[in-house]
C-alpha cells in the first residue's frame, strides 16, 4: 500500500501525518510549541523550537509505521508569511521566527503608504497591500537591527526563507534553499505575474537578491529526507491557505473555501484571472500544479482560535478548547456585549496594525456565556465583512465550505451562517490544509496524473454537514461599534504620534 508524509507546520503546533492512497489518515502526531510576545505587537518563536517539533512528530509517525518503504513521498504546508534568516554553515537563525501575526513594522509600512506611486507599484505587482503582515519589512528589520547581518546577507552567509523553505533545508540532505510560488507570493518581493523575484521590490526593501530561495512550482522536487536506508522525496509544498484551497478541491473558477484555524482565511480560486480586488482584499497564487498557475483572492483575518486560546489560557473560562462550545448561546444572544478581536490590529478589508481588542456593553450581569459568544459571533461578523467585500469586487458567495479546527464547533457553525446569511458545509475531514499537501506530493511524485482527481474521489466518499440560516443577528450593530473604535483607535494613535 502506497502511502503519503505530510508535514503540517502551523502557528503554534506542528502536525506530521501519514495517508494512504486513498487519503484516510494512517498515523498522526501533533506537538505544540510555545509563541512570545516580547513587545506589543510583536509575535515571536524560537526556530529551534519548531524545527525539533517537526522532527518528534516525524519520528512518531515513522516510528509507528508498518514499512518505510510504503511511503513513496512528502508534502509540507506551513504557516505563511513568518520570517526567518539563518547561517548557511550551521542552519541556525541568527534571530527569532518573526510571525505573521507580528506588527513590530507597522510605522515603516505606514510611512511607505504616503507615496500613492509606490502603493500602487506594489500592489500590482504583489496582489498585496503594504501591511507588517507580508514578509519584505520583517527581513528588513531582522537586517537592520541584527549585529552584521546585512554585512553577512550581501557576502551571501545568510539565507532567508518562509517556514517550508526552513524545513527543507534543515531536513534535506540536499540543504536545498527553495521556496514554491505561493509562499513567496506572500513576501511582497515576489512578480507574481512574471512569476520572479522583483528587482524594484529587492531595492525598495533594500533586500539583497542572494539572501532568497529560488522559487519553484507547488508540485517540484524539493529534495530527500533520508531515514535510515529509506529516502523520502518532497514533491508538494504549498503555504498552508492555498493548501486548505487544493485539500477542499476548490480548482474550479469561483470555488471557494473558508479556513478557521489560527486565524481565519478566505480564499477564491480564479484560476487564470489576476483578479484585482478594490474592496482590500488580496490578490495572491493559489497553485502551480502541473505547470498551470492559478490565481486567488483572498480576505484574511489575524485571530479566530488565538481568541479561543486567550478565553481558555488567560481568561481560565474552559479548561479546553473543545468546552467553549458548551458556554455557546445557541440564538447568538451576548446581553449586548461586543467584542473586537484585535490582539494584533485587524486584517481585511481594514488592514489597520494599530487597533486593539475591546469589550464594549459590559455591565453587572454580563455573563461568562456572554463574553464566550460575544467572541464567537466577532469572527461571523469579520467573516460578513469579507463576503461584503467580495459581492462589492463581484464575487457573490452564497454557500461556503468551511475547515480548520473551528470547523468542529457545530454551535460556532450555525452562528456563522445566521450572521453571515450564508449556507454552511463542512466536509467529513476539517483538516483540508494537510489534505491539500498530501493531495500535490501525490502530483508531484506520479502517484496520480492530476489533481482534480481528488475532486472525484471527494464526491465518491466524503459526507458534509449542513448548517442555513435559523435566527436573524444584528450585523450592524457591530459595524457601527467597529467603525467608532476605529476612529478612536487613529485618534490614539495621532496623540501618540505627536507626543513623539
């Protein structure tokens, strides 16, 4: 029986899985690493810590395997966007693992904003919006504020990648420095028309070409793990959103899936279209499977399960993940109470870096349901704002499929679709982003000829639930609360500034 390695590298766990041919899961370990959060705003990991969480779930996972030899390729997904530059002679980073999350570089993203000529030159070229978010600012800020790493990065000592370009240097025997074309189409340093490393981006930046990965096709060689006598090529490697794209079998124009992990994630497959998006969301690559580029718009939001986390590890209101559910109003009633899940500013279609999370309508017999559902409802009423922004771009959704670890929240589901008017499915396996790597090594090392025949196998065997709408919830209130804190929050930020 042939069977697929897949790495599943996210934001705070990182997940090694065996599939059989038929993708059902045949072995699976998971470890959890810690974040740190040294400054506000800022979101950092130890790169150890992640590279040796890896190598402990792959070393579950092949430990309990019944033939080595079954396992005839491997895919990674990873958490897009986080930076990391290590020393060529060693594979150690010379800095933290600055996340997606992190904001540190907001005021230099801003001031970069003023100039309309350079926004638009960007944005055209990227599909991306000059944010913290994207990877360009976080490279710059590890070279200017690392003792001689620029120095080092120009003599070529240095070598910079995205988590999978990471892993597949310290994990190959090839010390291969390759990235494929959807994680580097989220650096803002990357054509994505021309499908290269831009010069005019490198110079904005002031980012040395030497220091990045070559960028390759999804489907490519990336190099050999080797485990005692037995060599396991890589031939899949997508940033996790696009992977959750290929794993809910989203490859036709207009399919679309919706993830709720970390953070949440929408994404439209456009196929050949370079949809450009005046409503903030992004234009970005989905794949290149076969030597066929498909283009994607997605809308993005920072913290869904952070904020889950935060109720559970700092709130102490469940002692489980799992448990939030049961403290669910099923109506989606909050006593009033709103919540803005801000932690680390807001994504789409905002895109503002310096707004924080808020309460607002506490009052005496405001409950622990209260404040759990309240939190629930803000990702509905962010996922809203994203379909908003879409049917004003012209991409009308009226039933989205939905994956991710949330995904099992039947209580979170059915708000989902009364908030957002929308009908819900969820397929028999929510974990659609390590399906979508498992899915393109298969391509890439000839198990199957093509990808879409995944799509058939789907409709074969995979049940979904359905979630319609059964209550009205009031989506403007929140609007208008958002709006307010908004204003306030530039308000802040302009009295701070001047203070400065």
């Amino acid at each position: 029986m042939k069977e697929i390695l897949t790495i599943d590298q996210g934001t705070t766990s990182s997940r090694s899985i065996i599939f059989n041919k038929s993708l059902d899961t045949v072995q699976e370990s998971q470890k959890e690493y810690n974040l740190s959060y040294p400054n506000d705003g800022w979101v950092e990991a130890e790169a150890d810590d992640i590279l040796n969480s890896v190598k402990e779930t792959l070393n579950n996972v092949l430990d309990k395997s019944t033939s080595l030899s079954n396992i005839v390729c491997c895919g990674i997904t990873n958490q897009r966007e986080s930076t990391v530059i290590w020393e060529k002679s060693t594979g150690k980073a010379i800095y933290p693992v600055i996340i997606w999350q992190d904001r540190r570089t907001a005021e230099v993203c801003n001031s970069l904003k003023q100039d309309k000529d350079i926004s638009k030159m960007v944005a055209d070229k990227t599909g991306l919006l000059l944010d913290p978010y994207f990877s360009a600012t976080k490279i710059q800020w590890i070279l200017d504020n690392v003792e001689n790493a620029r120095v080092r990065a120009e003599r070529g000592e240095l070598a910079f990648g995205t988590i999978d370009t990471f892993l597949i240097w310290n994990l190959t025997k090839e010390q291969n420095h390759l990235t494929d074309v959807t994680n580097a189409s989220r650096t803002l340093l990357f054509n994505i028309k021309d499908l290269c490393w831009d010069e005019e981006l490198l110079k904005l930046f002031n980012i040395p070409l030497n220091l990045l990965p070559e960028v390759v096709a999804s489907d490519a060689m990336f190099g050999n793990i080797e485990i005692g006598d037995n060599s396991i090529p890589i031939c899949g490697v997508l940033g996790d959103q696009q992977s959750a794209l290929v794993g809910q079998n989203c490859f036709q124009q207009g399919s679309m899936k919706s993830t709720y992990g970390t953070g949440c994630f929408l994404m439209v497959n456009t196929k050949d279209k370079l949809f450009r998006s005046n409503s903030g969301l992004l234009t970005t690559i989905g794949y290149k499977i076969n030597n066929e580029v498909a283009y994607a718009v997605e809308g993005s939001i920072f913290s869904a399960g952070t904020i889950i986390q935060w109720l559970r590890d700092e709130m102490n209101f469940f002692k489980d993940s799992k448990d939030s559910e049961k403290f669910i109003n099923k109506d989606g009633s909050t006593n009033n109470l709103f919540f803005i899940p801000a932690f680390t500013g807001l994504g789409a279609p905002q895109w503002n870096p310096n707004i924080r999370a808020s309460f607002y309508g506490i009052t005496r017999d405001t409950s622990k349901e209260d404040f759990i559902t309240a939190a629930f409802n803000s990702l509905c009423y962010q996922t809203k704002e994203i379909l908003i922004a879409m049917k004003a771009d012209g991409l009308e959704v009226k039933e989205m499929s939905i994956d991710g670890g949330m995904a099992n929240n039947t209580s979170f589901a059915q708000l989902l679709s009364d908030i957002t008017s929308t009908d819900i499915s969820i397929p028999a396996n929510t974990e659609a982003t390590a399906l979508g790597a498992a899915k393109v090594a298969a391509v890439g090392c000839g198990l199957v000829d093509n990808i879409e025949i995944f799509d058939e196998m789907a409709e074969r065997k995979q049940l979904v639930s359905n979630f319609s709408q059964s209550h009205k919830i009031n989506f403007m209130i929140w609007k208008e609360y958002l709006d307010t804190m908004l204003k306030l929050s530039n308000s802040i930020q302009n009295i701070i500034d001047t203070k400065d």
